[in-house]
C-alpha cells in the first residue's frame, strides 16, 4: 500500500529531475542556440597521395605528394598503413627503436613531423607524418596539396610505394587508399658522337684519284 507521503516524495522526485532536464536543454541552447538542431558536418572527397622513388648513392628516396580533395582539414597521414592495419617491413635507414628516425633519413614540411611507428609482437610497421600542434589552421586545409615528405631506405621497399596509405581528418575520420605511383622521367643518355675512321688509303690510290679528275676526300675515305 502506497502512502500518501511516498506519492508526494516520488512526485517531488520527478519534479526535481524535470527541472535539471530542462536547466541542461536551457544552457545548452544559450551557449550555441543552434547546437541541439544543427549536424555535425560529413567529411567528404577524397585523399591521394602521390609516389617517387629514386635511387641515390647505393640509398633509396622515396618521395610523397598529398592532395587534400575533402571538406576537412588533413592532420596526419601514414604510409604502408590500412587503417587499422600495418604493413611496412623495413626501417628506414638509421633507424633505432629507443632513438627513433636517425637525423637526415626524412624530411618533412614546415609543421609537420614524421615518426614511426610500431606494434608489440610484431614486424610490421607504418611511417607517419602529422602536424606539430591540432588548432583548425594546422595541417593540409581543404584543396591543398604538400611535397617535402620523404624517407631513406638502404634497399627497396615496394609496400612504400605500392601498398596503400591512411590519413586523419579534422573531425575525426579516418580514410584509406591506395599509393598513386608516379614514373619519373630518367634524364636521357645522350647519343655518343661517333669517331671517325681514319683513312689508311695509300699514296698510289689517292695520285690515281687525282689523276683521274677526281677529289680524294679524307674523312669518308674515297674519290669524288
């Protein structure tokens, strides 16, 4: 049997948690009015990252671009990376696990820094380059692009410039793709000037040529 004093406690009780709901609802619509209504915005568009490999005094440069095809700002991308998943399998040059990247093996852009970075239990590893602080003005804006991103190996690796990459995005996304390679044009050999033969034609041919009306010319070795 429900007294009445316990109806007017529960009722007091309600009463008190209705106003803290609507006290919350309140102070959330002053601070940003249209924060309760407005979604939060979609990351869309793409990312590529561009590749170069050259090799340079018995070392292996592999160079990145990245353009920022989305709606939000690029705060890291890595390298050999699927998402969630690792896939590089050779430490760049120098490379110390208490130490780190050794000093002159990446370059990075003014404002960013590369690292990378491994798992326990397991070979397998992910380059990545991220922006030195997280304010909206840092890292790759919408429609930008950035070079200067590059990394030393003693030896090929081609999950470097064959696998796939994954960036993060300002808002929290995470995207993945595969690594665009771009050729580039090896400087052309250029085509050895021939050395001439020289003429071993006698004196008595040379005197008959002559004799004959004609011209001996020394560099094709014949009359005309």
């Amino acid at each position: 049997m429900i007294t009445s004093a316990s109806k007017t406690k529960r009722l007091a009780w309600y009463f008190c948690f209705a106003v803290f709901a609507v006290g919350i609802a309140m102070l959330t619509w002053w601070s940003d009015p249209a924060k309760a209504i407005r979604p939060q915005p979609q990351a869309t568009g793409n990312v590529e990252v561009r590749v170069t490999m050259q090799s340079s005094n018995g070392q292996f440069v592999y160079s990145y671009q990245v353009f920022n095809n989305t709606n939000q700002r690029l705060a890291a991308f890595r390298v050999g990376s699927n998402l969630d998943q690792m896939l590089l399998v050779t430490q760049p040059t120098g490379w110390d696990f208490f130490a780190g990247l050794a000093p002159g093996t990446t370059t990075s852009p003014t404002g960013w820094t590369a690292t990378l970075i491994t798992q326990s239990a397991s070979a397998f590893t992910t380059l990545e380059w991220s922006t030195d602080d997280e304010s909206a003005t840092s890292g790759l804006q919408p429609g930008q692009s950035a070079t200067g991103f590059t990394v030393v190996l003693a030896q090929v690796d081609n999950t470097y410039q064959y696998s796939s990459f994954t960036v993060d995005l300002g808002d929290g996304t995470m995207m993945a793709g595969p690594l665009t390679q771009v050729i580039s044009n090896p400087t052309p050999t250029p085509t050895p000037t021939p050395t001439p033969t020289p003429c071993n034609a006698s004196a008595f041919i040379i005197r008959r040529c002559e004799d004959n009306g004609g011209i001996w010319d020394m560099e094709t070795c014949r009359c005309n």
